[in-house]
C-alpha cells in the first residue's frame, strides 16, 4: 500500500533498543481509490501528555482561486482503529463521497504499519511502563539532531497522487507540539 510515514523520538540513555516517542504520523493510500488517504497521528502536547488522532485526507481534482493544497484534510479525536463509524463520519461530513465502513478497514490497515513504530510501555523498565515508545531498529537512517530522532519514508511512486501531500499542512491540522516538514 502507498504510504507515507513521519516519526520523532528522543533516544534515552536508559534504553537500549527504544526511543520515547515524541510524534508520529502515518498516511496510506486507499488502493481502491486513489483520490482518499486514511492516517493515525500521534503527538506530543502541553504538559508532556500524547494527543492521539486520525486523519481522513480527499484529493481534490481542481483548486478554488488561490487555494495551493490538493488535499482536503480531516483531523479527529483518537486514532482510526479506535473509531466507531458515527465519529468518522463527524471527522469527514465535509468530504464528499465518505464511505465510513471503507474507512474503517482501510484505517485497520493504517494500525498495521503504525504497530511498526509505536509501542506502549516496557516490562523491563517501570519507568517507562506508560510512555510511548519506538523500536530504534524501525528507524533506519533516522538524522539525529541533538538526541531527537526524525524519520522519514515515502513509499509510493512519484506519478502518484500522494507525491502532492503536503506534510507540514497535514502536520499543522493536527494538534500538537511537534511539526514535521
């Protein structure tokens, strides 16, 4: 499935094989119809608490006057695979076209990457026990900037639609101390 995948993390002396999560969000592609993209976002707020969303991007085939973005985009409480059709509707009633049922199997497919990246605690280390984290060994090629881990990957071909997704606009929708470019 084309998909495009943004991490942050902070690498802690303390861990070995993981990074604390500091952000992360992932976008596929719906492979039945390339015009939707389904996502879950997960970033760091005020008072160091997580915030978690799902995003439902549609691709717009013509722009209004001055309008630069060719996606819609849709931002919502909790991630995809956690949703009941009744909030997925309330995030995209003003997409055109939404199929909530087509949504939730495609954001279950969304859950299938995201476990890629995110893990929830760790048995050995009770400090950690409640923090999210991510295996380092997900993060090939991660740049290290001062400790801070960022990741980026993009698998989709560049004819693809997916190529005019901008990051920092989905990035800016959803809520959240952390921006990725």
């Amino acid at each position: 499935m084309n998909n495009i995948i943004r991490v942050c993390c902070h690498a802690d002396e303390e861990l070995d094989d993981m990074a604390i999560l500091r952000a992360c969000l992932v976008l596929v592609q719906d492979p039945d119809d390339e015009n939707w993209v389904y996502g879950s976002c997960i970033k760091i707020q005020g008072g160091n608490t997580l915030g978690d969303y799902h995003v439902i991007m549609k691709y717009k085939n013509s722009l209004d006057d001055g309008d630069i973005h060719k996606w819609d985009i849709a931002v919502g409480d909790w991630l995809g695979h956690n949703c009941a059709e009744a909030e997925l509707i309330e995030t995209a009633s003003h997409l055109d076209g939404f199929n909530a049922a087509n949504a939730s199997a495609k954001l279950a497919a969304v859950h299938e990457i995201w476990m890629r990246f995110v893990r929830c605690g760790i048995d050995e280390n009770p400090d950690y026990e409640d923090s999210y984290l991510c295996p380092k060994n997900a993060l090939p090629n991660a740049e290290d900037v001062d400790g801070t881990l960022w990741y980026a990957e993009d698998n989709f071909d560049q004819n693809d639609k997916m190529v005019s997704i901008d990051i920092e606009s989905v990035s800016e929708k959803v809520p959240g101390n952390i921006h990725f470019y």
